[in-house]
C-alpha cells in the first residue's frame, strides 16, 4: 500500500495521460481535439517534473553543506515545452478558426464529408 501510495502523482500522469488521449482519439469538434492534446502534454511536464525532483537534494549550488544535487535540466527543458506549447496550441486555433471560415463547421467528419463530395 505505501508503494501504491508513494507513486501517486506517477498515476496522476498517467490518469492526465489516458484523458487527453481519449479525448483526442474520441472526439470529432477541432477544438476539443486540442484541449485534449494540451491535457496530454500537461502530463508530460508533471513527469518530468517528477523524475527531476530528487528527495532531499538542493539545487545544484557548490557547498561544503550539500552533498546531495537536483538536476535543473529537467525544469529548463519543461520551461521551454511550455512556451513551445503555447505557441502549437496557439497556432492550432488559428487553424481552427481558418479552417471554420472554410468549410462552415469545425465538426471533423463534416468536414470529411465536404471533401468527399467535392
């Protein structure tokens, strides 16, 4: 039960995980589609947010104090995805906008259906 209970916020990732996957695998609206893919890549930081914490550890600052150090790659590489992110999902909406102009409707299967009929 400890081990169930020490790992908690790995089943959170994993949990964030399989509903932005779901969402994104079983929805038809564009924009859901995108909420979901932001839910699984919010995941995807909480991990590597987990894996660069080490317990008991400092940051990575010389001192006779501290033997034992944080890696702080984790955290700058997590600060990057989310500015990329930002800047995906931000294009992706602008798409979604374009793509409403165009077909009239951000339904993927009408807008299947329109492109099948010509």
């Amino acid at each position: 039960m400890t081990t169930f209970l020490g790992l908690y916020n790995y089943w959170i990732v994993i949990f964030l995980m399989m509903s932005g996957f779901y969402i994104v695998i079983s929805r038809g609206n564009l924009v859901k589609k995108v909420i979901g893919l932001n839910i699984f890549q919010t995941s995807v930081f909480l991990l590597y947010i987990t894996i660069g914490k080490v317990q008991g550890a400092t940051a990575p600052i010389v001192d006779e104090r501290f033997e034992t150090y944080s890696n702080p790659l984790p955290s700058v590489l997590i600060l990057t995805a989310i500015v990329v992110g930002i800047a995906t999902t931000s294009v992706a909406l602008a798409l979604i906008v374009r793509i409403r102009e165009a077909y009239g409707t951000i339904e993927e299967d009408e807008i299947q259906e329109m492109e099948r009929e010509g």
